[in-house]
C-alpha cells in the first residue's frame, strides 16, 4: 500500500534547477532515506511533501490522497497534511520544560487535558526520556534536545514523519546511538518516514530502502545493500564509499588464461579480474571496485597486479593504501572490519580484483557485475546485473 507518492516533480528557484522529474514512491510504514549531496535538492523535496515549497509540476500523494497538484491547482495545507517534522535545528522553547515542549501542539489544538497528557506520557516513553519531564532544555544534551523534537512531533499522532538532518549537529559517538533508537523508534510508531542526509553511513542503518539524489535526479533507489553491491552509475559508486571507493578507468584484455584490467594511471600495471568480463576484451570502461574485494597477495606471483604499499591505516578501519603509477592514482584495500592486513609501508603486494561493477567511460551507466556468485544475484532478481559471456 502507498504511503506518500511523489510524481514528476520539478522546482525551480529563478535560476536554480533544484529538482527535475522525481518520482519517488514510499511504501506504507516504511523509512526511505533521501542521500545525497549538499545542493542535491534533499531539502526541497521533503518540503514539497510537507507542503511548505510548491512545484512547479508534479503530483504528491498521501495515501490515496492527493495533497498537491501543479496541473489541478491543489495544495492542502502543511497542518492538514498529518505530517510531524524533525529538523537539524531542533528550537525547543528554551522556557518550558520537556513536558510542555512536547505538549505544545496539543495545547494549541485544544486537547483535552487528560488526554494529553496521556499522549505526552507516551511520546516521552517512546524516546526513552523518562524522568526528564520537569527539565528545561539548557539542562539536556544535544541528544536528549533531539530526542524531546521527536517526541515533540510524534505526540501530534502523525502519519508521516519526515526528518531533515535531524543527528547533523551531534557528535559522531552519539550521533550512532540516536541512530540505532530512531530505528527502534520508527518500528514501535509505524508512521511512514522519510529522512534526508548526506551520511550514507547512517542512511545505511536507518534505511528499508535508500533514494540517491544527484542534481535534483533520482539516480538510483533500492536497499541499501542493493546500493552498496550494484550500484547503478558510478556516481552512485563513489557516493556510497566508505570513506571511498575504487573508481578506475582502463582497458579489459583477455590473456590466455586470465582476464586483466589495465588501468589508465599505470598501463604496466596490469591487474586480473573474472572471468565473466572476457566478453569485453579491448573495451575502455570505468571500474568499480570496493575495499574490501581488493584481493592481495603477499608474496605474488607473476599472475597478479604488482603495487607497492604507500600507507596502511592501523586503526579500526584496517585500509591500505597501494600506489598506482604516480601518487594520486590509488587502489584502497582492506580485508574486512577488525581484521589486519598485516601488510607495510613499501612492501610490494599482488592484487586481484574479485568482484565489482562495470561502467561506461562517457556516461556513467553500469554495463554489469562481476564476481557474484548465482545466488547474490538471485536474490536480488536482477539477472540483468550478470555480464554475458
Ligand atoms: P543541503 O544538504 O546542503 O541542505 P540539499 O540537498 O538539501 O542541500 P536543497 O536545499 O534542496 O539541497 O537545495 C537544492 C538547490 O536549490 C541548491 O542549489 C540550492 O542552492 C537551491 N535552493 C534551495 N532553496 C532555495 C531558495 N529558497 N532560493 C533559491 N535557491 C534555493
């Protein structure tokens, strides 16, 4: 069932294209999570579902209920549309107190005292801030000031809430722990979510599905392991490394028994991938490889890429960096979270690329995958993904 559907929307402020045709539908109590750039246009989509921006074309729906319509001159309301909003700024009432922070809609809108009280009980409940009732919000964390915003929206029993950079302004450590409660928070009340962010860290862990946005487009929607995986254009590769990613171009090569990946930045380099790309022998495409399927050798053989270790990253993260021709063109690798590569400034390793995407130089557009196995690609139902011998 649909919760909030979004049809050909285009906005332009003046001059600035802030959104072109997007079409983005989010299922009934599911937590879609917009992910892009600063000035991707996050921003203004959310407010034209709430109602605070008008397209220029397009429709919105909530539920079975169109709300906005460019072409029929429809356009309910923000406060009718039973949507409760959570932003970066939180501007809790400095004078009042946690209570009468998340009372305040309630108040306004004439509920019954016992009701709302029994409402805020609750709203307080869910967001785990018991006890902090009677506390002004100069004597919370930055955490706790969030956490009253979102009981603050959720008290008002919306059908859909939409968050914009609602953990921006906190640290990282506590910025993990809110995201791990947002995600409990958003099972127990149900409402239909959408949040925007430009951490695709946290749209990972938040998300049920993931819409990338790239200059007001929709460049790819789908779980985030699906993003992650088979992204569809190299943009969306890079944009979902974490911190990075391998982009190369270069040329594929049959050998005579393995297949190779030559890349631009060191021609004498010349590195194996799968079998599966034999049928795009002598082709100049863009590589995609993550960190982590960077296969290393210590001791290599003639068989395999040979890059020297320029830096290795010795804390959690365990990446290494390997010089490819001059200094700027690099491969990333690292074995797995929490596990050593045990390798050394210097050193000169074998490498092999084991699996990734493919894509076309000029546009960008993913041509294949390779190096997932049938079952990876199965459950995905994506047979298109598996390049053709
Ligand atoms: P950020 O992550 O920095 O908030 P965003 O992805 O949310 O960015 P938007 O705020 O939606 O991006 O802006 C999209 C584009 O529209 C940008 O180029 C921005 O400069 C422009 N824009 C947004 N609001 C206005 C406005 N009120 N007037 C003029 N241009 C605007």
């Amino acid at each position: 069932m649909p919760g909030i559907i979004v049809e050909n929307i285009s906005k332009r402020y003046d001059a600035v294209t802030a959104l072109t045709d997007v079409s983005i539908t989010v299922d009934n109590g599911e937590f879609m999570v917009m992910l892009g750039p600063s000035g991707c246009g996050k921003t203004t989509l959310l407010r034209c579902i709430a109602g605070l921006e008008q397209a220029h074309t397009g429709t919105v729906h909530l539920g079975q209920r169109c709300v906005y319509s460019a072409f029929a001159g429809i356009d309910v309301p923000p406060r009718e549309r039973r949507i409760g909003m959570v932003f970066q700024n939180f501007a809790l009432y400095p004078h009042m107190t946690v209570a009468e922070n998340v009372s305040f809609g309630l108040r306004i809108r004439h509920v019954n005292k016992k009701q709302a009280e029994t409402i805020v009980r609750e709203a307080i409940r869910v967001v785990d801030l018991e006890g902090f009732e009677k506390r002004k919000p100069r004597h919370l964390s930055g955490g706790q000031q969030q956490r009253v915003a979102l009981a603050r929206a959720i008290a008002a029993n919306p059908e859909y809430l939409l968050f914009d950079e609602p953990l921006s302004n906190l640290d990282p450590k506590l910025r993990g722990m809110l995201c791990a409660q947002l995600k409990r928070i958003h099972r127990a009340i149900g409402a239909t979510s959408v949040y925007v962010t430009h951490d695709q860290a946290e749209a990972m862990v938040l998300a049920d599905r993931i819409a990338v946005l790239q200059n007001g487009r929709v460049a790819q929607i789908g779980s985030g392991k699906r993003i992650y995986r088979f992204p569809e254009t190299a943009y969306v590769a890079e944009f979902t490394g974490n911190p990075k990613t391998n982009i190369l171009k270069g040329e594929i090569r049959r050998g005579e028994d393995d297949v190779f990946f030559i890349p631009d930045a060191d021609p004498y380099c010349v590195i194996p991938v799968t079998d599966e790309l034999a049928g795009l022998d002598g082709r100049y495409i863009i590589l995609h490889v993550r960190p982590e399927d960077v296969e290393v050798v210590k001791k290599p053989t003639a068989g395999e890429g040979h890059l020297s270790v320029l830096a290795v990253d010795e804390g959690a993260s365990g990446f290494a960096h390997l010089r490819l021709g001059d200094q700027l063109a690099q491969v990333l690798t690292r074995t797995g979270p929490g596990k050593r590569l045990s390798v050394s400034r210097g050193q000169i390793v074998g490498v092999r690329f084991a699996r990734g995407n493919v894509y076309e130089p000029e546009s960008g557009e993913i041509i294949g995958s390779f190096g997932y196995g049938p079952d990876e690609l199965g459950r995905l139902d994506e047979s298109r993904w598996a390049l053709q011998l």
